[in-house]
C-alpha cells in the first residue's frame, strides 16, 4: 500500500457519552479548555492543509504504513493464520507517536507553547519527547517512580531529547499517578499548556480524539488484510490498558459484523485487588481520571492499586469506549497473566525474530489460546520490546 | 418557606466588610476520631461556615498538603460512612455553623448518589460542593441533593466564560466557589480573585466564598467588600498535623478572622486548655 492509511474521522459523541460511559469530570478551571480543545480538533481535522500536515509526518518521519507481516511460524503454532501488524516499527517503537503527532500539530494550531504528558511504560513519554523536539516545544513528562525504575532507558532517552520528566508520587508510583499529576500541572498552566494524554482515556474529547488518531493503524490493517491475505481477519486482538492501540486497530472493524474484536487485560500475578489491571474484566462502573469507565476501586470508590509486569498495562481503568464495547457485546475482554505474556514474548522472539514489547505479548499469548474458528488473526503487535529486556531477563525464573 | 441553602445565607451575609472565615478540614486527618472535634475547634476559633473534605485516592484539584493529608486519612480507616458519622457527632455536641461537605464525584456515586445526599443532610451536612462535577454533568446530583433538602455550590474559575459564570451562579443553591488562580489547592497566591469575584458579583447575588491560596490573615483583610467568606484549606490541614490539633485549628481561624481573644476561650471537645504557646 502507499502512503499511510487514512483516520477514521467521526463526529465527537455528544458530551462524550459512550452509552452510559464516557462524559467530562473534571475541575472547572479545564472545562473552557477542554471546550476549546473539541472546537479545534472538529476544525483541525476537517481541514485538508491539517491532514496533509500529518500524514506527511507520519510518512516521511514516523514510517507509515508500518508492515503487516505473516507470521508463518507463530501461524504453525496457532494452527491458524497469523498477521502481524507492525506498529513496533514506527518511529520510536510504539503505536503511541501517531497520538503524539496528531496532538503536537494541533497545539502548535492552537498556539499553546508547552506540553505536558503523563507515561506508564514510557512509550507515550518518548512519543511525546520526540514530536517536541521535533516540533519546537517545551516538554514536562510525568513518570511515577517504579516506572521510571523499570524504564530507565525510555527516561534517559527523554532526557536526550530536551525533555524534562518529574518523578511522581512514593517509590511504588505508577501511571495512575502520572497521569493525576499531568492533569494538576494541566489545570495550573492550561492558558499556554496543551495536554497530551496518552490513551483514549480521560475527560471528553480525549477519548475521541486519540482514538481518531490511533485509527490509522486499523484503516491500514484492513486495507493490507484484503490486499495480502485477501479477506478480512476472523478476529482481531490488542492489548488493553488503557486501550489506545486496540480502539485503534478496532475502529476500522467496527462496521464488520463478522469480524471479532478481542481485547487483552494485564491479568498480573493473579485475581486479588492489587496484583491485576483487568479493569473491564474484575472492575466495576466509577469516574476516574475525568470519565466514567470500567475502574478498579473498593467499595468506598477508592481506586485500587494494580500489577502488571507490562507497565503500560498497569493502569485501574480503560477507556470508555471498551467499556461500552463491551457493554454492547461488540468487543470482548480477556486478561492474561505476567508469566503467559512472558511466555509469548520469549516464543514471538525465536519464532519470527521479533522483540515485542510486554504489553503487545499479552495479545499474542491471547491469539494462541483462541480455540474458536479456523481463520485469520490479526494482531497489533503494538510496541517492541527494546525496553523490557531488563525486566525479562531480570526475572526469576518461574 | 425555609430553603436548603438559607442557613448558608446567613452565615455569609452580604455586609461589604471583611469576609467571614471558612476552613476547611480534611476528615479522618490526622485520624478519624478527630475530625468532630476540630469542627469544634474550627467553630470557637470564629469559622463562620466549615468545609469537610472526604478524603480521595485521586484527588485532581488538590496540591500536595491535602494529597497527603487525605492519603493518611485513608490509610487510617477514613471512610464516606464515618466522615458523616463525624459531622453528626460535632452537631450533638453542638456544633451549629453551616457544614458544606467537600468531595470528589467518585466515593459519592459508589455511595449511591441519592443515598449519599440523604445520609448527609441526616448526619447534618448542609451543602455540597464537588470539584471534578461540571455544570454539564451536574443534574443528577442537581436533583438528589435537592430531595435531600441540600444545597449544591458551583465552582468558577479565573478561565470560566462570562455565560458560564452565569450558568454556574444561577445553579449555586449554596455559595459559589471562586478559584482564584489556575491551579491546585495550597500553592501560590489568589492572584486572579480579586478581578474573578468582580465578574461574578456583576452577574449574581449568590454568596461568594473565595479559596485556593489562601493563609494569611492580610489576604482576607485585603478581600473586603469583594468576598463574602474565604476558604482556607492547606493552612488549617497543617495546623490540625500538630501535636494539639485542636488548639491550632482554633488559633489558626481565631488568628485569619482578627479575633485572637477566641484562641483561649472556654474550650470545648477533649483538648486541654493551653495558656500560651
């Protein structure tokens, strides 16, 4: 295929409802901004000079299209046909700079001059790191400091490239708190700070626009199913935790009824509150982070503390949109645990000579374990897994 | 006919003098037991109205001195259930100020929105107020509080639109919350109030209570005849971390309303009485 697939641009939902999910909680002192941010996005990406801009990017700078590549071995594995789709290949290593991009050029449309992000695994960091150096913007990432520990590498590239990260929270701090900190440096700084949130989560347009964004990824997958494999696949699979890679590749499927959307959790150590972060699959309804989604809280509505050997994944709540997808039967959920994506990462790796990132593990592990059908999977290999090695190799043997 | 928020009315008239004094409290810090005593404590030092916060895991509109502050309050058993149980502990002790209970929508909707509005107005709450419910979201709230007998307060900010400041205002059934700088709790000056209350008061009659960044008593001095109260929160969660809770919650109000003979009155609640400090 030429060029990089076309965003799937949509309407924003009203109020950002996704059914009962979705919506805008936020302080006040956001609430114009977040009004202006919807306005500017509707307005950005119905304008033709906007999407050359950025396809331009994410052809000439980032590598659209990225492959989608056979995986002849993992596919004798499985049993099946397996497709890859190779958003590891993207410029810096994750599916998390088409979000990156996007948002930059629209601050810049904006006229904000500072931008703020929060990171988990340190993909949306380093994403973000780069379309500021790239595009000439001041950079404060928010990173908790277990993160930051398990991400060295990520940190200092953000480093390197002009940005400054701030340690959030205790020792044990992880993207839930990153993400609390960037939204009180957002509502500190709004006038000339623009936020770049990193998942389809968040107030209302945030789910929307990244998902907008992120649908790239599906609209090319789609296209390259037909043209290389010569149909659509049976089943789709991402992993999830907040769930911008999955709402990505879904999107182009949603219309296709006979297509099934799976997507994978961070099942951890195990069920317990605490030691997962399968928000849709062991949650329950709560407002986090500015929407109503699938959260992990006590029954007092305090958000739980989570695991995941996959940083990314380690986050109490998804976006909306998955939790009406799953409401709504279109999309359905599954969590696999630390040692099944351990297991599929080692496996991907001597297979087909791909690193994959820990949280793109937890969706290959799941495309092993379908039983149902005979037909093509595809897969979104979402991120590689540069920055993982010292947490694979670190590990004890189990 | 008496309306939720007429006891709100009257304790912030509108005199054009100095504005009256609302602290703040953060429930269950430093530990749950507490928490009806500083109301008290907070009530004889001269609060004219007192906020209860009810401690959050993610509490986005806070800086760092209630995080932690709600962090411990949480760590030590604090709970939606026991903060009321506290409200209603202070008022049969005789606490008789306004309590407007501060919260974030989450620990609120697992309670049961309707539920939760019922359990506070019976603990003796007597309003709302709930930074992360925007106007767009408010009607469900809107509609429980109001069966309950409660009030609602609105929040505006420095970056609110003028059409907004009017929506929020005639919305406000208790006090409208002026932020007053683009920020979180506790850090920085009220630099953007003053020219804030300005635009609300064109638009409204409601009361008017200034807060973020306020902790001396020269600032409320310097809000005459523009507030009708101001909240003062970080300042009064550091004095209830002492080592006497209660007297420096009572010195700290006594001192922001320019009324030190009330840091020694006849104490109430449990704490000693101190003859200096």
């Amino acid at each position: 295929m030429n060029g990089p697939g076309r965003l799937i641009v949509t309407a924003p939902p009203p109020q950002g409802r996704y059914g009962e999910f979705g919506g805008s909680f936020v302080p006040e002192t956001v609430v114009p901004a977040l009004q202006e941010l919807e306005a500017a996005a509707v307005e950005a990406l119905g304008d033709p000079r906007f999407l050359a801009d950025f396809y331009g990017l994410e052809a000439g700078y980032a590598g659209r299209p990225t492959p989608l590549h056979h995986a002849r071995r993992l596919s004798e594995r499985a049993g099946r046909p397996v497709w890859l789709k190779r958003e590891d290949l993207l410029h810096t290593g994750a599916h998390k700079l088409n979000n990156a991009l996007g948002q930059l050029l629209l601050a810049k449309r904006m006229g904000k001059r500072r931008i703020v992000a929060e990171t988990g695994a340190g993909q949306h960091g380093l994403a973000t790191a780069t379309a500021c150096a790239l595009l000439s913007m001041e950079c404060v990432v928010y990173m908790g400091r277990e993160d930051m520990r398990r991400q060295a590498v990520n940190v200092a590239k953000m480093n390197l490239l002009g940005a400054r990260v701030e340690p959030v929270g205790d020792p044990a701090a992880t993207l839930k708190d990153a993400t609390s900190e960037a939204i009180r440096d957002w509502v500190t700084n709004v006038r000339d700070t623009h936020y770049v949130i990193g998942s389809v989560v968040g107030p209302h347009p945030y789910p929307w626009l990244v998902r907008t964004l992120q649908s790239v990824i599906g609209s090319e997958a789609r296209a390259q199913m037909l043209e290389l494999a010569g149909r659509l696949p049976e089943v789709v699979v991402a992993s999830v935790g907040g769930g911008s890679n999955a709402i990505g590749i879904f999107a182009a499927f949603l219309e296709d009824s006979d297509v099934k959307l799976l997507g994978v959790e961070a099942g951890g150590r195990g069920p317990e509150p605490g030691a997962h972060g399968a928000s849709l699959g062991l949650g329950t309804p709560g407002v986090l982070h500015g929407s109503r989604s699938y959260i992990l809280q006590d029954p007092d509505g305090q958000v739980l503390p989570t695991h995941s050997i996959s940083a990314g994944l380690d986050y109490p709540g998804v976006g909306p949109e998955h939790a009406n997808l799953m409401a709504t039967g279109r999309a359905s959920y599954v969590a696999l645990d630390d040692r099944q994506a351990v297991d599929a990462f080692h496996l991907l790796t001597r297979l087909e000579g791909i690193i994959p990132a820990l949280e793109s593990s937890h969706a290959v592990a799941a495309a092993l374990r379908l039983t149902d059908g005979k037909g093509p999977i595809l897969v979104c290999l979402s991120g590689r897994g540069d920055k993982d090695l010292e947490t694979v190799l670190g590990r004890e043997p189990a | 006919m008496s309306s939720p928020g007429d006891a709100i009315l009257a304790a912030l008239p509108r005199s054009g003098g100095e504005p009256r004094v609302c602290p703040y409290l953060m429930a269950g810090f430093p530990d749950p037991e507490t928490t009806a005593d500083l109301l008290l404590a907070a009530e004889a030092g001269g609060g004219a109205l007192i906020e209860v916060g009810i401690p959050h895991s993610d509490p986005l509109a806070d800086g760092p001195t209630i995080q932690a502050a709600g962090r411990q309050a949480l760590a030590r058993g604090m709970t939606t259930r026991v903060a009321l149980a506290q409200v209603a502990k202070a008022r049969t002790r005789g606490l008789r100020v306004p309590v407007v209970c501060m919260t974030y929508l989450n620990p609120v909707a697992q309670f049961g929105l309707q539920e939760f509005c019922q359990a506070a107005a019976a603990a003796g709450v007597d309003s709302l107020l709930v930074p992360d419910l925007p106007l767009e979201e408010m009607d469900e709230l809107e509609g429980a509080a109001s069966r309950a007998g409660l009030a609602l307060c609105t929040m505006v900010a420095p970056t609110t639109p003028d059409r907004r400041l009017a929506m929020a205002a005639a919305r406000a059934t208790g006090f409208v919350y002026c932020v007053s700088r683009t920020g979180v709790t506790g850090t920085g000056e009220p630099t953007e109030g003053a020219a804030l209350l300005e635009r609300v008061r064109a638009l409204s009659d409601r009361p008017l209570v200034l807060g973020f960044g306020v902790r001396r008593r020269a600032q409320v001095v310097s809000l005459s005849g523009l507030a009708d109260g101001v909240a003062v929160g970080s300042r009064l969660v550091e004095a209830a971390g002492e080592d006497d809770p209660s007297a420096a919650v009572r010195e700290v109000v006594a001192e922001l309303c320019g009324r030190p003979e009330l840091t020694r009155g006849p104490r109430r609640g449990p704490a000693p009485d101190r003859e200096a400090r």
